[in-house]
C-alpha cells in the first residue's frame, strides 16, 4: 500500500512537472488529465471512494471541454511535445528542483497511511458519505451559491468567446 | 453587451464583495474573491480590442495566481490550526504567505506590476469599477487578517508602495497609468497605519476611492486619456478643468481639500505611536506624488498648448453624459475637511 501510494504521489509530481515545462497545449492538457486520476487514486486510498468518483467524473468531465478548446484554440502546425529541446531542459530542471526538495523534506516517518475514516471499514458513517449528505443539509445555501457561480463562468465563457472573427483569444 | 448579462455580471460584482464582507470562514471569503474576478472579466473584454484582451487576460492570471495562493494558504493553515477563520492567523508562515497574495490581489509594491499595464488597457468606467470596488473584498480581508502579521513585513510594504508609486508616476503622460500609480502609492498609506489604526485605513480607503472616482468621471466627461488631450480642455470645459485642478490636488493632498484629511491623521498616528522616521518617509514620498498631480494640474489649467484653433472659446453644447455621480465625488473630494471629526466618529 505504501508502495502504491508513493507511486501515486511521484506520478501526480510527475503530471505537474509535465504541465509546468509548457509544452504545446494538447501535451500540457494531458498531463493535466494524468494529475486528476492520480489525485483521485490517492483520494481511495485514503478512503474518499465516493469523493473521488464524484471528483473524477466531473474534473474529466470540465478536462474533456478544455482539451477541446485548447486544442481549437491553439491550432499549432509543430506542437513542442516534452522531447523537444526547450521544454525538455524545463523538464530536467524542474525534476532536479523536487528531487533537492524531496531530499530535504522527505525525512523521518512521512506518515503516509491515514484513512480519514477513524475505524475502517467497520465505520458506521463513511465520512466522505456523510460530508455529502451536510452539503445538501446544513450547506444548502452554499450549494445555491455554487450553483450560481457555475451559472456565472457559463455566462462568462460565452460573452469573452463569443463572436467569429473577434474571439477573444484569438485576438492576441 | 446584452443587458441581461451585464445585469448578472453587475449583480455577481456585488454579491462577491458582499460574500468576502460577510465571511468569517475563509472558503466563502476566497468564494467572493473569486466571483468578483470572474464577474469583472466580460466587463473588461467587452471592447474586444487587442490592448483589452491582453489587459484582461493579465489581470485574470494574476487575480487567479493570488486566489489560488488564498486558497494554499488558508488550507494549509487549517491544517496547521484546524480552524478556518479569517481572523486568526497563528503562526508567521501563513499570517506572511496571506498577506503577500492579499498585497498582490490590491496591487501593492513590490507586487504592483500588473496595475498600471491593466489599467492602461481599459476604458475610464472599468477602471473606475477596477480601483475603486475590487479594492474593498481583498482590504476587508487584510483589516482582519493583519493583526498577527508582523510589522516588518507591513511597514515594507506601505513604505515601498508609496515610494514606488510616487517615483514610477513621475514618467508616466498616460493618465490611466499615473491613476494606477497614484492608486498604489494610496494603498501605500493604508497599510503603513493599519496595525496601529485600522480605523484610519478605513477613512484612508473611504476617501481614496471618493476621490478617484472623480477622477476617473472627469476624465471620463472630458473624454482624455493623455496629458496631451487634458492641456485641451480650459477652453472646452472651463468651469470642469477648475475643479479637476482641485480634485488633483486633492488626491495629492493638499490642505483644504479631503485628500489632507487622511494623510494627515495617519501621519499624526505614526508619530503618536513614536515613529518619527516612518512619518517623515511617508510625508517625504507623497511629495513624489503630488509632483505628478502638479504637472497635471499645470498642463490643464496653466499653459496654453499650441493647437489648431487659436481663438479661446469654444462652442459648448450640454454634454449628455450623466453628471450626478460626478458631481457628488467631485463635492465629497473637496469639501470633506471641516467634517474630518464626524468622519472620524463614523470608523470608530
């Protein structure tokens, strides 16, 4: 189990060092998706199952609509993939900054292994379950909030992209 | 726009603020901060030219950068702590870590780049809203969270900004840019005095934002943007280049006007708390400041610029524009001195 979840967590590193080495968008867009499953495999085994379908499905789910954009957007003929020169010493740099960093945070016992559920599997409440059922009870005002700032960036995404041949990213 | 979208988009401004005043756990305050950004983005975009677009997207990556840092750092103190409110902030490396991204979200020196390069892009009543209402969420949040800061780290960045806001004017013949400067060098003053007298930062924020605002509506009515366009306005509008004269000394703050009432009680607290040094920084860079109002207020009403029309008065029909807003900000930048013991009473 440690095992698996240092993999997990060197993976999700991994995944940032992928986006942060700016490659053309299609690659940093898939290593986005690389950091949303391996943050939601860490979420299981720290016993968030349901948080993390939720969060999977979802964040997929909004990563699929960048990726399309993305991809529209920035048309490139040559997309830069992580191989190339310039993104690969970006690549090798900020894999030598977090290795130094992990030497010297990574000491002693980690405590790697905690489940949020204090008991297990013989829990009555799972707590990810549970924070589900007080977001809809005693959160619900946050709840119409959230909704009304999805609502928000809905209209927001349309007025800034909206029109043919003014788009506002296109006009940079 | 249509203007059942600018409804929501104005709406969604207000409910922001609202949300950050009203919070006292940080995930609904970084919330507000966040619909306020959001909401003001279309706002700044709706021109879709080139120089808007880049101003839009600068401001949305740093804004985004600062929430995000919000966000890091609340947790992390939740973390630490196991408590999630805005008030306290135990321990140096968080009260510091939300102090930087709340000093980036305002724009303070040495995180005041971005200001003027946003402003400049945009048009006067957008900067208006800019300067004026995105400033109340992020100072409400540092009012209560600068308690536990250490003072270091606040008199540095009060004194760096008024510096630094007075000297990068000083170049500037852009008139948003020298607004931008000037709003940094403001929120300088605000910070030097806010652990001693968070009161005086509300009076200091309170009359900075009157005055901006009939700043920003005169150049609006005069439509100028360059100090070229202002040395033109005497004989267009003579009786609005007067007052805007007055409203520039104002914001530099001289006496009579409501720009002294504020530097003068925050440079009276500095000494009171024995602070002679910091007073005499503070009152020796606003002298940088009112240099560039002073030029401003040379080439309006002191000069007479070479132009095309050398005869002095022009024809001059009503204008069209709504003078109300401009009038109450240019009375209330004015006249509010005598009143400054009222003023005080309404912080206190």
């Amino acid at each position: 189990m440690a095992f698996y979840l240092s993999f997990l967590m060197a993976a999700l590193v991994g995944g940032m060092i992928a986006i942060a080495s700016n490659p053309a968008p299609y690659f940093a867009a898939f290593g986005l998706v690389v950091v949303a499953g391996v943050g939601c495999g860490i979420l299981v085994s720290y016993g968030g199952s349901f948080l993390s379908l939720i969060l999977f499905l979802i964040y997929l789910g909004g990563m699929l609509v960048v990726f399309a954009y993305s991809a529209a957007l920035a048309a490139e003929p040559f997309p830069e993939a992580w191989g190339d020169r310039v993104v690969f010493w970006r690549v090798m740099v900020y894999g030598l900054v977090v290795i130094v960093a992990a030497g010297f945070l990574l000491t002693g016992d980690t405590g790697l292994l905690m489940s949020v559920d204090a008991f297990k599997e013989f829990s009555v409440i799972r707590a990810d379950v549970s924070g589900v059922a007080m977001m809809y009870s005693s959160g619900g005002k946050m709840l119409v909030i959230c909704a009304w700032v999805l609502l928000l960036t809905l209209f927001v995404v349309l007025e800034v992209t909206r029109g043919l041949s003014y788009g506002v990213l296109r006009a940079i | 726009m249509n203007p059942y979208v600018l409804m929501i988009l104005m709406s969604s401004l207000g409910l922001g603020t609202t949300l950050t005043f009203s919070s006292s756990h940080w995930i609904l305050a970084w919330m507000g901060l966040e619909i306020n950004t959001l909401a003001i983005v279309p706002l700044m975009a709706q021109q879709h030219h080139p120089r808007a677009v880049e101003a839009t997207t600068k401001y949305f990556l740093i804004q985004a950068a600062a929430a995000a840092m919000i966000l890091f750092t609340s947790t992390t103190n939740a973390w630490i702590s196991g408590q999630w409110d805005v008030t306290g902030m135990p321990g140096p490396a968080t009260s510091t870590a939300m102090m930087f991204a709340l000093a980036l979200k305002i724009g303070l020196a040495p995180m005041h780049f971005w200001l003027p390069e946003v402003l400049q892009g945009l048009d006067l009543l957008t900067g208006l809203i800019l300067s004026t209402w995105q400033k109340l969420a992020p100072m409400a949040l540092i009012i209560q969270t600068t308690q536990t800061t250490d003072p270091l780290i606040l008199t540095s960045l009060g004194i760096a900004s008024s510096l630094i806001g007075g000297w990068s004017g000083l170049n500037q013949t852009q008139l948003r840019k020298i607004l931008a400067y000037s709003s940094i060098a403001h929120m300088g003053w605000m910070i030097i005095v806010i652990q001693y007298a968070p009161q005086l930062t509300l009076i200091a924020l309170g009359t900075y934002i009157f005055m901006t605002s009939a700043a920003f509506l005169t150049l609006k009515v005069l439509s100028a943007t360059k100090i070229n366009t202002l040395t033109t306005t005497w004989p267009k509008s003579p009786i609005l280049a007067a007052i805007a004269t007055l409203v520039m000394l104002s914001l530099g703050g001289l006496p009579p006007l409501t720009g002294f009432m504020p530097k003068w009680l925050i440079l009276q607290e500095l000494t009171k708390q024995d602070l002679p040094a910091t007073a005499t920084i503070m009152a020796l860079t606003a002298l940088l400041s009112l240099f560039f109002y002073l030029r401003l207020c040379h080439a309006m009403t002191l000069t007479t610029s070479p132009n095309t029309i050398n005869s002095a008065p022009h024809w001059r029909v009503q204008t069209t524009q709504n003078s109300l807003p401009l009038t109450i900000s240019v009375t209330v930048t004015m006249g509010l001195l005598p009143l400054t013991p009222a003023i005080l009473m309404l912080t206190t």
